[in-house]
C-alpha cells in the first residue's frame, strides 16, 4: 500500500509525485500530437496581412495553449487517482473535470472532495479522519472522554465538553 497515498499534510511535490507515470506519458504524447501536427497546421494557413498581428505571437499563443492542454490532461489523471484515495467515486469525477467547461469541474472537485482516510494502527483498514474508533477491529483511533466519548488532545487534564478529569 502506497503510504504516500494516505499522507494528510503532502507539498505540492508530494502530490505531483501521487500523479501516475501513465499521466505523464499521455500529456508528452499529447504535448507532441499538438507541436508537430496540430502547430504546423495551423501556422500553414496563416498569411500574413498589414496590421495583423506578427506570425510569432500566433506560435507563442499556440505554445502555451500547448502547454495548457498538457497539464490539463495530467490534472485529470491526478483526479481519478486522488479520488480513488479519498474513496470518492473516480469515474464520475474524471467524467465531470473532462466535460464540465472552463475547469469548473476541476474547482467543484476540489471544494467537495473528501478528507484523505488514515490507517487503523493495529488492522491497518481504512478509516476517516474523524473517526474515533476503527469501524474494522474497534480500536480506538484518538484518545477521549471516558465520561462523554468526545474526542480530546494529548495532554489535556479535563475534558474541554464535560469537565470531567481526565487520567494519564
């Protein structure tokens, strides 16, 4: 099991890293599909007029629409895997950040996407991060109240809820 997969506090390297290597290839063959068919076809027809913009800015515009088309593919990639580690259903949300314009899909998944699931230390099942017991084996997950079962920090000398003193 890919512990990076369950990382809760991952850097922007960590999580381009999560993006599979099948990605990767994709984009590159997509970047490459775009420079040497899609640039040159469109660069062909161009013809040059007075007070038309020069042909060079057409090509810089073309490269970075490129480029764009490049992470927009590997962004989708990145949502079908994180997805499947949140445990939120990953066709339906690549279907949605694929058809949805304007990366509005990609900005709806990401306000609505699901806290990454720990591991039960002593099954090693899955479970959310609020959870206080693991559903799997019963282990409890965070210490808290014996008095009214609410979750609280190490440390603590009485419980923030109910008051009662809480023991070592």
């Amino acid at each position: 099991m890919n512990q990076l997969a369950y990382d809760t506090k991952a850097t922007l390297k960590a999580e381009l890293k999560f993006i599979p290597a099948a990605a990767w290839a994709v984009a590159g063959v997509v970047l490459l599909l775009w420079f040497a068919v899609a640039v040159p076809l469109i660069l062909g027809t161009v013809r040059p007029r007075p007070g038309a913009p020069p042909v060079w800015l057409l090509g810089a515009i073309l490269a970075f629409a490129g480029i764009v088309l490049g992470i927009w593919v590997a962004m989708i990639f990145y949502v079908n895997a994180d997805a499947g580690r949140r445990q939120m259903n990953r066709l339906l949300w690549t279907l949605i950040v694929i058809f949805v314009p304007n990366a509005i899909g990609f900005i709806v998944y990401f306000l609505l996407r699901r806290p990454i699931a720990g591991l039960c230390p002593k099954c090693r099942a899955l479970v959310q991060p609020d959870f206080v017991y693991c559903p799997a084996c019963g282990q409890a997950l965070a210490p808290n109240c014996p008095s009214c079962h609410r979750s609280v920090e190490t440390g603590w000398t009485s419980c923030a809820y109910c008051g009662v003193k809480l023991t070592g």
